[in-house]
C-alpha cells in the first residue's frame, strides 16, 4: 500500500507548498485536485495550454521527489444543462494535463445532471479509449445520491462502458453516508479498485472528514480491509477544505492518524 495526499488539504496555499508539505510528511504521491470551483489549485482549461507552468510542476515533482497518483476532476456530468458539453471538455484538457505529469489517473464522478445514462456510459468509453492511447486511466468515485452514487448503478456503469482502463477510486465516506457496510463494498469492488481516498465520515464529530485513526471508523474499515486483500495502490489522504482550520494542523492530524493505523495493523498482524 502506497499513501498520498491531495492538494485539496493544503487549500489556503500556493501549489508548490503542497508539494513542499506533502515531501516533509514523507508521502511519496501528491494527487492534484482540479475539481471546478473547489478550491481547485489546477485549473485544467488554463493549465493544459500553459506548457511554462506545467513545466514547473513537473520541476517540483522532481524537486520534492513526489509521483503524481492522480488529476482530481469531479464532476463529469456537469449540474446544468448548458454544462455537460463544457465538463466534457474539461475532462480532455485534464488528460493533457495528465500526459505532461505522467499522471496514471483521472478520477471524476457524475452529478446529477441532465445528461442522459447512455449518454455518460458512451462519453465515458470515449474518453478511456483516447486516455488508453497514453496508459492512463479514468477512475470513478461513487458519490452518494449522484448518478452512480451506489454500488449497484457504480457496476452497472462499469459493466455497460466496459473497458479495461475503468477502474474505481474508492472514497469509504460516501458509502458510510449512504448507511452501506464499507468493508462488504471493498471487498465487491476490489478487483476493479485502483486508487483510494482517505477521507472520514464522522458526522457526530466536528471536522469529520480528516481521518484521525479513529479504531473502527469507516477509514479505519477499509484500510483494514484493502490491507488484508492485498492493495497495493495509492491510497490519497483527503479531507473537505476547512476554512476555519490552518491546513498544516490538519495534514498533521491526517499523517498521525495514518502513522496509528499502520501500528495497529502492525500489532494486529503479529
């Protein structure tokens, strides 16, 4: 198992100290959040065009001796009708931003939207077969009442596009969410699983989606269970950006709940 974290946590920051911060951790994988309107650090429409810039972040790849894991680019289907085009489109210019990183992944998920279930079944085979071209594939994120928001709709798209570069970014909060058993779903989807969001889903506890090595929350779930089955992936620490909160207390918060964790594992597996 691999850790990462995305540069959604270092939110109020320019993007080269998210790379700094995330290399002073010791995490050797940085996924870039470029999700619209999200406290994106990485706009893919500007970034794709600006090979100056995407020069610079391919220097502080090898200046902090990070791996990219990922292009975090929710949101696929686009939330209003005039969208869809736009978020299609979107989702090229992140895979040429992808080829300049050499980024393995795009990870997005679908909104409900006014695109049809055919339309993002056909869209998506089109997009893995031109990402194919470059050995980079598209992961899907269930997200809870979204148009695959279950583990059902979730293989039923997948079985549909049916393509071998398809696999799932697994976010266990969304699943905690929607009241599903996290540990049965890793197991159904873990085949096709291939990269993982580390994000908590707490909601009687303040600041609920930084993982804090909490034993027996949904976090603390899936990393048992995908350790037991053999992961070998990225997993990528994530949390929603807290405005309140000085974003290096939270990574530090994160980076120790992942150092509990990996001792109970350790103790456990003994």
């Amino acid at each position: 198992m691999q850790w990462g974290m995305t540069t959604l946590i270092w939110h109020k920051y320019a993007l080269e100290h998210c790379f700094k911060a995330v290399s002073e951790l010791g995490v050797k994988y940085i996924e870039l959040n470029c999700v619209r309107g999200y406290y994106e650090h990485c706009n893919a429409f500007q970034l794709a065009d600006s090979p100056d810039e995407l020069q610079r972040i391919a220097g502080w790849l090898r200046k902090y001796d990070l791996k990219c894991s990922a292009l975090d680019c929710h949101g696929m289907g686009g939330w209003q009708t005039d969208e869809f085009d736009y978020s299609i489109e979107y989702m090229y210019k992140s895979l040429q931003v992808a080829q300049a990183l050499d980024a393995p992944l795009l990870v997005t998920s679908y909104p409900n939207g006014p695109a049809a279930w055919d339309k993002l079944v056909a869209e998506t085979r089109k997009l893995c077969k031109k990402a194919a071209q470059s050995n980079i594939g598209v992961a899907i994120e269930v997200e809870y009442n979204y148009h695959v928001g279950s583990l059902e709709s979730l293989e039923r798209f997948m079985d549909e596009v049916d393509i071998p570069n398809l696999s799932v970014n697994f976010d266990c909060s969304h699943f905690a969410r929607a009241g599903m058993d996290v540990a049965a779903a890793v197991r159904a989807l873990f085949p096709k699983i291939s990269h993982v969001h580390c994000k908590e889903y707490l909601p009687e506890t303040a600041y609920s989606t930084r993982y804090t090595g909490e034993a027996g929350s949904p976090c603390d779930i899936m990393l048992d269970t995908l350790c037991e089955l053999g992961f070998s992936g990225v997993v990528s620490a994530e949390t929603l950006a807290d405005p309140s909160v000085d974003p290096q207390v939270a990574a530090a918060e994160i980076m120790a709940g992942i150092n509990k964790w990996k001792e109970r594992y350790k103790v456990r597996a003994v």
